[in-house]
C-alpha cells in the first residue's frame, strides 16, 4: 500500500493522552488484542463497543488502542492493519451493496493480516466502524425496518461469529447505545465513556494551544479559565480552544 493510498481519517500519530480512565482503557483493550494475537486464540474476544455522549474520546481511544500496539507506524510503512470505516461509508441504497461491504471490509482485513503475520506474529489487524448506530440499528423496531435492512445486519452478525480474532479484532463506537441491536451488544464488550475530568479537559487545552505555538501564559490561563467554566467534552475543548487560537493570530497579525 503506497503512501498516496494512506486513509487521511487514520492518524498518523496519536499523542499521549492525559486522562487516567481513558489511559487503562487503551492498555487493557490494547492487551486483549496482543494476547489473542501472539498466542492464536481463534475463538476469543471479538472486540469492543464504546459507547457515549459525542466528545468523550471514544474515536480517539480506538485510534490510541492502534498506536500502542504498533499499528499506526505498520500503516504509515505500508502495511493495512487499521481499517477505518464511518458507518456512512458502508450504507448504500443499492439491494444488496451494503452487505457486499461488510464482506469486503472483513476479506480485506484477512488478507492483510495474513500478510503481516508472515512477519510478526503478534500482530493482526483492527477494524474500526465508527458511529455504529447509522447501520446497526435494533431490529426491535419490527415493521418499521426494511428486510434489506435486517439483511444487513444479518451479514455483519455472520462475519462476527464466524471471526478469527488470532488475526482480527474490532472496535465500534456509537453515541447511542440504545439504537444498537442487543444480538450485537450481546457480541462485545460494552464500555460507557464517562465526561471527562475538568482538569483533563483544562490540560488537553494547554496542550493544544502550545502545539499552535502559543506560549504566552496570560493567554492560556485565559483560556484554561474558559475551558474550566464552559466545557463539558473534548468537542467543548475544540471549539474554545479554535476560537481563542483565531483570536490570537488575529491580534498577533492585525493588517
């Protein structure tokens, strides 16, 4: 796999995280893969579902659990060990395209984990289907789903059964729970992301302002202040920290 054919969605890097609860989350997970793949359990654990409000660091743990086990440098080499799919990506309104992706996504992933496992064992490769609820919707909405639909969901249940988690393992993320089928629920393991502590979301801000250059320390406690008062996510972060850095540069270079 070239450089020109890299997934822009997947990191290239993650940097250290500084929340406790999310930082044993990514270990223990991350363990269970390195477990499963060095020691060829076929019949393990098939993954995670991580489950929350939007802006609590579910994407970002997914992508944080490949970073420690080595798979965003593999994929930087060439090597297709993350695969990243938006459930959007997946959904079609073309009969019966939607189930031919899942299939796809899985073939692929198999043949990408044979491929590195020639060279480290234990290795394999991490599929992540984010927002899971915009196509693993509960079919206890009886009527109101489509048999294509239901189809669908069908395929992706026959691919989890049937996986071989010596070589694969699978994160998803959803914001809402309570749209996904229970069958699936029933297939992983379930964690809720709590909000996060004010002082990680104080200290992710400082982090982020110093990675724009910006070292002036009235400025950042300025900033920390706001952070501290009006933010409840990592989201919150985003959007105070990009409007306080737009008001640095502006004021740093007025014309």
């Amino acid at each position: 796999m070239s450089a020109e054919y890299l997934d822009p969605r997947i990191p290239k890097e993650i940097p250290l995280f500084v929340g406790e609860w999310h930082n044993r989350l990514v270990n223990q997970v991350a363990a269970v893969a390195r477990y499963q793949w060095r020691n060829g359990i076929v019949d393990g654990i098939r993954g995670y579902i991580f489950h929350g409000r939007p802006g609590t660091g579910k994407t970002w743990t997914a992508f944080k659990v490949a970073d420690v086990l080595g798979l965003l440098d593999l994929y930087r080499r060439g090597y297709e060990v993350v695969i990243y799919r938006d459930c959007a990506d997946l959904a079609s309104w073309r009969y019966g395209e939607t189930e031919k992706e899942i299939r796809n996504v899985f073939k692929k992933a198999y043949e990408r984990a044979e491929e590195i496992k020639r060279r480290r064992r234990d290795v394999g490769v991490l599929i992540i289907f984010d927002d899971a609820e915009g196509l693993f919707l509960t079919r206890s909405y009886g009527s109101k789903l489509d048999t294509w639909y239901i189809a669908q969901l069908n395929v992706f249940f026959h691919e989890i059964d049937a996986m071989d988690t010596s070589k694969l393992f699978v994160i998803l993320t959803t914001n809402r729970i309570d749209l996904l089928d229970e069958a699936l629920k029933d297939r992983f393991v379930t964690v809720e992301f709590p909000p996060p502590p004010k002082e990680v979301l104080v200290k992710v801000a400082e982090e982020k302002l110093r990675s724009y250059g910006i070292y002036d320390e009235d400025f950042i406690e300025e900033t920390k202040k706001q952070v501290l008062n009006g933010a409840e996510t990592f989201r919150d972060v985003n959007r105070i920290v990009t409007q306080k850095y737009i008001e640095w540069i502006a004021k740093k270079y007025s014309f």
